[in-house]
C-alpha cells in the first residue's frame, strides 16, 4: 500500500498505522467483501434479543459474554505480497464515510493471511490495561467456518493462535485473549463465580446456538448495571442440557513459536488451459488481482499479466462503468514465460475452480 495512505497513531499507549485515505478504506473492505463471501464490516453478529426469540432460546446453545469492549473485525490478508492484520471498527464515527481502521503489528502464520477473519472486542479493563477478546471466526486460514459448528470454530481459533501466533513487543502492549465459552445452563453459575473475578465489565451475554443455521441472540443487561447477577427468566435455562464444550480460555500473550516460511505462491492445475477467474482493481494502475474458486470459497491466485496496451484499455474498459463491489469476471490465458495468467475477454462464465 502507498505509505502515504496512512499515518500514524496512538493506540493502546503505542504508536501504530491508521489507515486515512478513503481510497484505500475502500479497497481493504473490498478485499473484505471478496475473500469473505459477501461479509460487511457493519455486519451483525447477533440478534438483540425480545419476546419473540424466547423460544429459540430452548434450542441447544452455548454462552460467551459480551464485554464492555468496542466491537471490531480482526482481518488478516495480503496486499501486494505483504501480510497485513488489520481492526476494522464496526461502526462509522458521525460525520465520516468509512470506518476506523488500524493496522496492528501482530506477527501469525502465513497461513493466516490468506483471509482470515475474526469477531473481536478492543478492550481497556479497571487496571487500564488493554487487550483484544476473540469471539468467533468467520473465516480461518482461507476457510469459510459458515458451516462449522462454534465449538469447532472455537477450537479452530484456540489451536491456530496458540501455535501460530509469534511473540512481539506489541503482543505484550494488547495481548490477545479468547473468550471462553459455556454450557448455557450454567448461566447462573456464570454471573455469581466466574463474572466477579474479572477485571473488565460486563454488558451482556451470546447465546450462540449449535446449529449453524439458526441465529445468534445477544442478550444486554441494564445499561446502569454491569455486574447484575439478576436474571430474567427469558435467560434462565438451568433445564435445558446441551453438549459439553471443551473450549477453554486461552490467554496467548505470551506465546512464542518458531518462525515458518509457508509458501504463499498459489498453485493453478491444467495452466494449458484457459480459465475464468474474478478480476479486482487495487490501488495501483494497471495491477489487479486474480481470484479462483477453491471448493465453495474464493482464492487468491495472483496478479493479472498486464503488458500491452490493449490489455490495459480493454480492462479499463471493463471496469468504467462497475461500482467496486460488482463482481466482474474474465477469460484467462496462462503464459508460461511470465507464469501469469493474461485477461483476455470479459466473460458471464462460472468462475473456474483452482
């Protein structure tokens, strides 16, 4: 990205990038959009819940809390062969277009930043110490969770920052924490044991059910009470058993694992033949990415050979009169010499698998 798209700022007490340009809000919450199946950052997690959800609430769930945190996306992907994991604020500031967004100088596996996407709470605690509460994925090391049951979701996340998360002098500065979640039937035992020894505030509780196409409820306390152990009996659901969860809180602060050179070169089968990949302007003239379909998810496959002018114009061509999230597709011709593959014609086709 042009260093001249971002300033610095202080966050957490530390000076980190702030992403100023509108441009390049644009593009990061394109590629968003692109690699995470249509995800917003305005995207709502849960449902806030009312009379009319108390009946899904007798459906299995388990339960995480909702801290007093800022709500934010944790988004790590690749923007011209550099990793970047960026905060993106879930709200737009009065007055503003487009939403804060922080690049944070965390260090993970490679295999994280081929789109990997998080919930996440930013947080100051009592002590004013500051951290980042994971909550749930979306999408992990490239792989849509959409379909993947929260427990195994949770387990994702648990094994992949424990291993893959590299020990910085800002991971020290906000570390990362993943929330721990429970049997819901335990709400009680949640509010009177486990709610008193923490060290930040409480708003609420997700009820986040185990079948991952019902929604999830987000129930909020009284703003004028944080720590209320009082439950209304909406909430109450001692009787209702639901499957064990193993999940278990993880603080990863303090975490160090060797550093591993994953290759993040793509690998396209059958190059002899043409194939159809989405298309996607990036910042610079000229240079747009290539994306493939990887089972059901879409896949980076690389950067489109530009080298004549014609192809430069046709693409123009193609993109003057689309806004920047229609998907426009275009045939593809592999050239060996280059090890690109060349747009040749835009194209209706299905988008060929990589």
């Amino acid at each position: 990205m042009d260093p001249t798209s971002f300033t610095k700022t202080s966050f957490c007490g530390v000076e980190i990038d702030n992403i100023t340009e509108n441009d390049t809000k644009q593009y990061i919450l394109n590629q968003l959009h692109v690699l995470c199946s249509g995800v917003q950052y305005k995207t709502r997690y849960a449902k806030v819940y009312n009379e009319q959800y108390s009946r899904n609430l007798k459906n299995p769930h388990v339960v995480c809390l909702k801290s007093s945190g800022t709500p934010y996306f944790m988004f790590l992907s690749q923007i011209g062969d550099t990793n970047y994991c960026f905060l993106i604020d879930k709200k737009i500031k009065e007055g503003y277009n487009y939403p804060k967004i922080f690049i944070l100088p965390f260090q993970l596996d490679q295999e994280f930043y081929k789109g990997s996407l998080y919930e996440c709470e930013l947080l100051r605690d009592r002590n004013n110490d500051w951290s980042i509460l994971i909550g749930d994925t979306y999408y992990h090391k490239g792989e849509n969770q959409k379909n993947v049951i929260v427990i195994d979701r949770m387990n994702h996340i648990h094994e992949g920052f424990e291993s893959g998360l590299h020990d910085t002098p800002f991971l020290k500065t906000c570390p990362i924490t993943i929330k721990k979640y429970f049997d819901y039937k335990d709400v009680s035992e949640i509010m009177s044991e486990f709610v008193p020894k923490l060290s930040y505030d409480i708003r609420g509780l997700y009820f986040v059910p185990l079948r991952c196409s019902y929604s999830k409820i987000l129930y909020l306390f009284p703003r004028n009470n944080k720590h209320s152990t009082h439950m209304s009996k909406q909430t109450k659901v001692a009787e209702t058993k639901v499957v064990e969860t193993k999940v278990v809180e993880t603080k990863v602060a303090e975490t160090k694992v060797a550093e591993t050179n994953h290759s993040s070169h793509t690998i396209v089968n059958n190059k002899s033949h043409k194939k159809v990949f989405r298309i996607m302007k990036t910042l610079k003239p000229d240079v747009y990415e290539l994306y493939g379909m990887k089972n059901t998810d879409l896949n980076k496959v690389g950067v489109a050979l530009v080298q004549t002018i014609s192809d430069s114009r046709m693409l123009c061509s193609v993109f003057s009169d689309v806004d920047a999230l229609t998907e426009v597709r275009v045939e593809c011709e592999y050239i060996s010499s280059f090890k690109k593959w060349r747009p040749v014609c835009q194209t209706k086709s299905h988008i060929s698998q990589i």
